[in-house]
C-alpha cells in the first residue's frame, strides 16, 4: 500500500469524532495492518509526527494536535 494511502486512512482514522488516542502498534492493528506491512506503516506515521500533523499524547497514544490538550509554545 502507497504511503500516501496510508497517510489518508491514518488522519481520516484519528480525525474521526469518536477516535481515542492510540499507541502505534494498536493503531495500525485497528486500520487492519498486517504484522508483515507494519514496516511500511509506521514511515508515514513518524512523517506526520515529524511534520507535527500528529502528536504522542498522554500514554502514548498518538492524536491530533488540536486534540491533545497541550499548549503549544
């Protein structure tokens, strides 16, 4: 799967009005990644978080910025 395609499915996922933060593995696990594919999958999640379009909230699990109780500055 392209890792822009990944990108897309993780933020619709995660922007979703009912999505609870989750660590990396479980999320992957709950869009139906293959233990083999987690590779592939988890380049586009440290890109996003790189870029700051997703963040590590409290234990861990990754959110969206505006979603994750931390003032930025």
């Amino acid at each position: 799967m392209p890792s822009e395609e990944i990108t897309e499915r993780i933020l619709r996922f995660i922007g979703s009005h009912d999505y609870r933060p989750l660590r990396v593995r479980a999320l992957a696990r709950s869009l139906g990644i293959a233990e083999h594919e987690y590779g592939a999958f988890s380049d586009p999640v440290k890109a996003l978080m790189k870029s700051g379009r997703l963040v590590l909230g409290r234990s861990k699990g990754l959110t969206l910025p505006e979603r994750s109780g931390r003032i930025p500055g």
